[in-house]
C-alpha cells in the first residue's frame, strides 16, 4: 500500500499522507490505463475500507488498516 501511494505522489505531482504504520498490513496490486487520480484513489480506498479527502495541500488517506496476513 505504502509503494501504491507513494507512486501514485511522484506520478501526480501531489502530495498525499497517510499513517504508514496503520496501513503497513494493506497490500493491493493494480493494474491501471488512463484512469484519474480520483478514480485509483476510489478503488484503493475502497478496497482497503479507507477514505481520502483532497485539498490545495494535497491527498490525506484515512482509516483503520488491514488485518495481518
């Protein structure tokens, strides 16, 4: 999950937080086209039962984590 957003803030130029440490049990592997920022953001969130809000900041990512595996 971690690399996801990480990748996801170099490929568009924003910033986005989120609490590593929470999300350390989160994977997720996507393929992805030409979808927007918004739209990965909807199906990463909702697979992982987060939320995110956007500002002129940038992205914060919210919730309760992932099981361990």
């Amino acid at each position: 999950m971690t690399d996801v957003l990480r990748a996801l803030e170099t490929h568009f130029a924003i910033p986005i937080k989120f609490d590593e440490n929470t999300f350390k049990n989160c994977y997720i592997t996507l393929t992805l086209g030409n979808e927007s920022l918004e739209e990965i953001l909807k199906v990463i969130t909702r697979t992982i039962d987060a939320s995110y809000t956007m500002s002129t900041y940038g992205i914060i990512v919210e919730g309760d984590g992932c099981r361990e595996q």
